[in-house]
C-alpha cells in the first residue's frame, strides 16, 4: 500500500527536550516486550507491520535541525527490514534468560541518523515467540504507544496485513503546536507558580535510591496480578486503581529499605509520578502530553490501609491542581534551552525524587498479530536525570503486569523489590478485606502514561 510521504514537520520543544535527554547513565528509550503464542512467521510479520505503521509518520521520519530549528523529515532512505531484526535462540528461552537478553538490549542506543524504533524478534520464548519494541520517547508516551499496538494488532487471528477500520486512521497527523494542552484556559501565572513551588523543594530524603549511578540497568517482571482483584479493591476503599498502585510501591519501597538496614519511619521518600493530560481520541497524535508530577509517598506509614488512604488524597489533591500542566510547561521550556544548560535544569528537577512510577491503561481485549495471539504485554518506564529506579503498571485484557527498570547500584537485588511488589498488592487486598469505604466508590480509571521519563 503506497502512502504519500509526510511533509516535514517541526518538533514540539517538549519532545525535543525528550530527544537530547539521553545520556550516559539514562537512554530515553520505551522498551517493551509482547509476548505470543505460537511459532513466527516472519515474512506475514513484517509484511503486517510495513502495511500498518507508517500510517504514524513518525516512525519513517527522522529528526533534522532546519535553519535551527528541529524538524521531523522524512528518511528517504527508509528500510522497514533495518527496524525488525530476528534473533534465533539456540533453545527455548525461559523469563530469567529473557530478562537477562532484554537487558543487554536496553543498554544499546538507538541510531540518531533514522527513525528511532527498533523491533527484535525472538523466535523461541516461553514454547512461542516474542518481539521486543523499543521506541524512543521523543516519538511518543505511553497511551501513543497504546494507540500504536492496537493499530498494528487485530481482535481476532483471522486478518492478514489489512487493518481493521475502528479506530484506525488511514495516515495519523501529528498537530505541532507547543504547549497547546497548556494555554487553553490555562493560567500561566499558576503555571510558573508550580514550575518554582518544584525548583525550590528539598531534594528527597537520602536513602539507596539516592546513591550515584554507573548506568549498569535491569529489567524484571513478575507474572501478572488479576485486574479484577485490583479492581474490587480499589471499589472496595472508593478509591483509583492508580492510587491502589501507589500505595503498593510505596509499602514495598518501605520493605525493602528495612530489610537493608535503613530507617523507613523516618522521612518519606518521595516519587516522580506521570499524569496523562491527553484525550484518548487524540492519542493517534502521537508526541508526549503527560506530566510528571512530586508526590510524597506513605513509605513513612506502617499500616498499608493509611498508606493507601494518603496516596489517593495526595493524588486527588495534584488531580485539582495546576502541577501536571506545569510539569509539561518546563519541558517545552527545557527544549528552548541549551543542552547543557537543559541537562542542568533536568538534574535539578530529579533530584527532587527517588523514583519513577507510570501505569498504562493498555488494550482491553486479547490482540493478535499476524496471526498470533498476544499473550503478556510487558512495558518498562525509563528514568532521567538523576533517577534511576522506575516502576511500570500495565494492564492487558484483565491483568495487571508490574514491571520495573533499576540502576543495580541503587538496588542490586531488584527481584526482591518486585517480589515486595507483587506482595504489597496481596497486604493491601487483605487488609481492606473488612474496611469501610470512607464515601460511595467511583468507577476507578487509569490516567495512563505517561512512560515514559518517561
């Protein structure tokens, strides 16, 4: 199927800003993985995936700067064979090789000189197959992603490479302006209230998390939690799945750090959380529309129902302000600035946290491509600055997958954290089993990534 090449495009600042944040210690880059049943077919696989996505032309776009400006244009030289490379396992690789195999793909950079994505193809996984997609976040966050696997997937194993028409536009375009989810009624005298409320916070409490970095990372996950355990919970108390999660992360940070001789009544650790600020109708759009905001977290807190109760008042209370726009705002205005000076004021704003969390509202049904059916989808949110503990939250057609990407030198045993994960959530069910919701409970929704760093 011919498509029209886009015409160039200028890059938001704000994911420019995404663009120049890689550095030695923090690749910018979404790494996923979707695991299938079943053997590979290559040739219907790639053949799917060269029908389907280029209708997002970021992803056969690079970036050019332009009379000083950076822009999206289009890679003449353009090979869909360069991004989808198979890789033979010798034998079937179970969840501890693969985890050790997606780390060693997690430490390479993507080229800068084309679009930046890649998709490694595993041909023997857990007796099926498994793609590995990496995406920089300068391309998208987390719902883009979304939109971007439901376009490439089918609800059902019968199509070949023709996309089903919900929900799918023919050729995505991209709106450019800066910061238009921020002037629209929007207050920038409260904007830059926030944006120096941020500047001025304490750094957050010493702990591990704060020790300096060598870049050495790991990814893991654990097998997935029921959604509608989580979701009877989180009705149960009157409260978001999201708050559900951080209440979580908060109760197994706490363990953790316990059970390596640091203090956790003390002072609270305090975490970089993603708000999406995108309508899902939009997300076609691709680009980041998320904030990151500063919530302190209960890890201070030794009864995990008042952990949960202050997560979601906490949450609530950001939900009502101006933070998450103001977030937005000071990476438009990062990508005005030099590099250098961009990387100084980006080392300043994470040094006011320990760690990164985002949850992803991901496909709600099974999805299948090119045939084969999806079975987990995995995603890892990256960390910037001086962050380097970031904790992921994906659900996929009724479960939860946790996932989480450390530097090894602030935790160095990051299958206990996600084991102390796994096990808050279970701490949480059992202690709200017989609490009373404090109000009627609303429909809990996930606000979605907003991954990614970011």
């Amino acid at each position: 199927m011919s498509k029209t090449p886009a015409a160039p495009a200028a890059m938001t600042r704000r994911d420019y800003a995404w663009h120049r944040m890689d550095t030695e210690k923090n690749l910018m880059v979404i790494n996923s993985i979707l695991l299938f049943e079943g053997p590979v077919d290559m040739e219907r696989l790639v053949s799917t995936i060269a029908h389907r996505l280029p209708n997002y032309p970021r992803f056969t776009q690079k970036v050019v700067q332009h009379r000083g400006r950076p822009h999206w244009v289009e890679d003449d030289n353009f090979d869909i064979t360069r991004h989808i490379e198979l890789e033979r396992m010798e034998h079937d690789v179970a969840r501890a090789e693969l985890q050790d195999h997606l780390t060693r793909l997690a430490h390479l950079p993507l080229e800068r000189g084309r679009p930046m994505w890649h998709m490694t193809v595993l041909d023997r996984v857990n007796g099926g197959h498994a793609i590995v997609f990496r995406v920089h976040h300068c391309i998208t966050d987390g719902l883009g992603l979304v939109h971007v696997l439901n376009h490439l997937t089918d609800d059902n194993g019968l199509h070949g490479k023709t996309p089903s028409p919900v929900g799918h536009p023919h050729r995505a375009v991209a709106h450019n302006k800066v910061c238009s989810a921020v002037v629209r009624g929007i207050s920038w005298l409260k904007i830059g209230a926030h944006v120096a409320r941020l500047s001025v916070l304490w750094p957050d409490a010493h702990s591990e998390f704060k020790a300096p970095m060598t870049g050495a990372k790991q990814l893991v996950w654990l097998p997935p939690l029921e959604m509608e355990r989580v979701r009877a919970m989180s009705k149960r108390m009157g409260v978001t799945l999201n708050d559900v999660w951080v209440a979580a992360v908060s109760g197994a940070l706490r363990q953790y750090l316990g059970e390596r001789g640091q203090r956790p009544d003390g002072r609270a650790l305090r975490a970089a959380v993603t708000f999406n600020l995108r309508e899902k109708a939009n997300a076609f759009q691709l680009g980041n529309e998320f904030g990151l905001v500063a919530v302190d977290l209960p890890t201070n807190e030794n009864s995990p129902v008042e952990r949960l109760r202050k997560s979601s008042s906490r949450m609530t209370a950001i939900k009502r302000s101006h933070q998450p726009r103001a977030t937005m705002a000071f990476l438009s205005i990062a990508g005005c600035l030099p590099t250098a000076l961009q990387h100084f004021a980006l080392n300043l704003f994470t040094s006011k946290g320990s760690v990164v969390l985002t949850n992803i509202e991901g496909p709600t049904s099974r999805r299948y491509l090119a045939g084969s059916r999806l079975t987990d989808l995995i995603c890892w949110v990256p960390q910037a600055g001086k962050l380097g503990v970031g904790l992921a939250f994906i659900s996929y057609a009724g479960q939860i997958q946790l996932a989480l990407f450390v530097d090894t030198d602030l935790v160095p045993d990051p299958d206990r954290l996600m084991q102390l994960t796994y096990e808050a959530f279970e701490e949480l069910e059992l202690a709200t089993q017989d609490v009373e919701a404090p109000q009627p409970a609303a429909e809990p929704a996930l606000p979605g990534m907003v991954i990614s760093a970011s």
